[in-house]
C-alpha cells in the first residue's frame, strides 16, 4: 500500500515539475561539464571559487567563466583564473577561450547524449609582485646627508620539471626571486652616487606541486584542451555524465584523463552529486568530490562542495563554492 502510494506520489511530482525541473540544466556539476549549452542569443555566467588544503597550507582560487550560445547547439565561452597561491598575493593565472558543441541532438529521444568541447589555456607562468622601496637618510656631523634607497621586487614563477611528483627533486614547485636594487647617494658638492643590483632565488617545494608534467590537472602553462562529454538520463531525477579529457602542453606531451558523476534530484529546489576527477594514472591527480546544489530562483543556481585527494601530488581537500546564472 505504501509503495503504492509513493509511486503514484512521484508520478504526480515527475508530470507536475519533472520537465521544468529538466530545464534547469546548466553546469550541474562541481568540476565535470555536462551537456547542457545556453540557447542562441542566450548566456551563462558561472562564478567559481576554490581554496585546497595540502597540510597546513591553503591555495585560493577564483574562475569567473561566460558562455553564450551562437547558433543551435553550440557556445563560445571564456573564462578566467585568478589564485592566491600559498599565502601569495592574488594574481591573475590565466584565460581560456573555448567552443562548445552538441554532437547529438538535444531533443533525441536517444537516452545518451553525446557533446565536445575544446579550448586553449594561456597562462600567465610568471607573475611579478609590485616593488617595494624603501628610502634610509643619515646626516654626519660635517652636515653631509646619505640616501639609501631599495627598491625590491618579487619574481613568482613555477617551475616545471620531468614528473608530478613532489618528492622528485626534479619536479617542480615555486621559484621566488628578489631582484634588489640598491642607490647610495652622498649630497655634497662632487658628491658620490652609486647603483647596485643584487638577485635572491629560492625554490620551495610544497606537498602539492604545480608542476603536472603528464598530468590534465596543469597551471602555469600554456595547453590545449579538449573534452568529449557523454551524459545518460537514469531516471527523471537521476542523470549520469563522463568526460573525456585531453590537455597538451606547449611541451608537445599529451596527456588525458577523466572526469566522472552522478547527480540526483531531491526535489524542485535541492539536487547532489558524487563526482571524481583525474589522470589516467595511479599515481596521478585524483580527486572524489561530493556537491550540492540549491535554485534560489528559476534561473540562478547556488552550489558548493568538498573534495578530497586520494594521491600525494593532489591537495588534501578542496572547498568549492559558486553560483550559475542563466539569462
């Protein structure tokens, strides 16, 4: 009797709200792509933050990215990365201009659907923080004044290196090099000026490198990138998508992973997913997340989640929070 009734319940909910609930597809996922594209003339602004945990240290991140739908079944889209690495100042990292594409039919009846996307990362490798100067004046007892001025300026830079491995002394992490300029004037008649330029680099290693040789999981280089997207409907409240991915460095070395999930719908206002992301390697990037999603109103999606890391060379955990806006 009471399975009775909870079937003629859903039946009721899935022909009341079921197909709106549908349409509110739209980056349903914390770190996949599905297959959802905005309509012609329509668009996406997708806000993103991120901040990973690898031992007592924290990584910020902030990716705003824009989709909009040029024709049928197709998007372009760009987005942004800004990060605060370490305690680092926040500074831009890099831009991907992307296109988007539906390969099959959104309106097939065929219960798998099947999309790509591809996209170039430039990266912004080196960052140079702001100098900062200093001025020291001293006076002798004949009156003579002496001006020390330092101007310091911080280099960022990430190394790269043959593996992705941190405990590889070859694999990579941060480089920060002071470039200190030092003036030393005497003002007095015929007096003395004299200008020096001292350099010092230092390399520190952290439990998560930023080097990924061979790795999809890449910052600081210049790539490509591609995705083949193939989602399945389980049910009316349950979809299932992979993702197919492909990244290739300036370098020339290929490498691909995946990107895996599930997500259900608990109701009209409230869905969450269980997704994993990483190389094609054991040793490589992987990451299990789980993510939750909230739609406050009809065209604006609240989501957040958190994100473990099940190899070395991934952050500890990862806290994800952002929100999608479909106009």
């Amino acid at each position: 009797m009471h399975r009775s009734l909870r079937l003629l319940l859903t039946a009721l909910f899935v022909a009341g709200v079921g197909t709106e609930a549908r349409a509110h597809h739209g980056r349903d996922f914390l770190v996949l792509q599905d297959f959802y594209l905005p309509e012609m003339y329509n668009g996406v602004l997708i806000g993103s933050f991120e901040a990973a945990k690898t031992g007592s240290q924290f990584d910020y991140g902030i990716e705003p990215q824009f989709l909009f739908g040029i024709f049928p079944g197709a998007a372009v889209g760009v987005s942004l990365g800004f990060t605060d690495p370490f305690g680092g100042p926040w500074g831009y990292e890099d831009v991907m201009p992307r296109f988007y594409y539906q390969i099959t039919p959104k309106d097939s009846d065929f219960p798998i659907r099947v999309a790509f996307s591809a996209g170039y990362q430039f990266a912004r490798s080196v960052e140079t923080i702001d100098p900062v100067v200093t001025v020291e004046r001293t006076s002798s007892p004949s009156g003579k004044t002496t001006t020390i001025t330092r101007i310091v300026r911080t280099v960022h830079q990430h190394s790269s290196g043959p593996s992705g491995n941190p405990d590889d002394p070859g694999g990579g992490g941060h480089v920060h090099t002071k470039v200190i300029r030092t003036t030393v004037k005497t003002d007095e008649p015929g007096g003395t000026s004299s200008t020096r330029e001292t350099q010092q680099t230092q390399q520190t290693s952290t439990g998560h490198s930023h080097s990924h040789a061979g790795s999809t999981h890449l910052h600081g280089e210049n790539a490509f990138f591609g995705t083949l997207v193939v989602e399945a409907a389980l049910s009316p409240d349950d979809k299932v998508v992979f993702n197919l991915i492909n990244a290739l460095a300036d370098d020339g070395e290929a490498a691909w992973g995946y990107a895996a999930g599930v997500r259900h719908n608990f109701g009209h206002w409230f869905s969450m997913s269980v997704e994993a992301t990483g190389d094609f390697s054991s040793d490589g990037y992987q990451e299990l997340n789980v993510g939750a999603f909230f739609l406050p109103h009809h065209n604006v999606t609240l989501r957040g989640g958190l994100g473990i890391g099940l190899t070395p060379v991934t952050p500890d955990s990862i806290l994800r929070a952002g929100v999608v806006w479909r106009f």
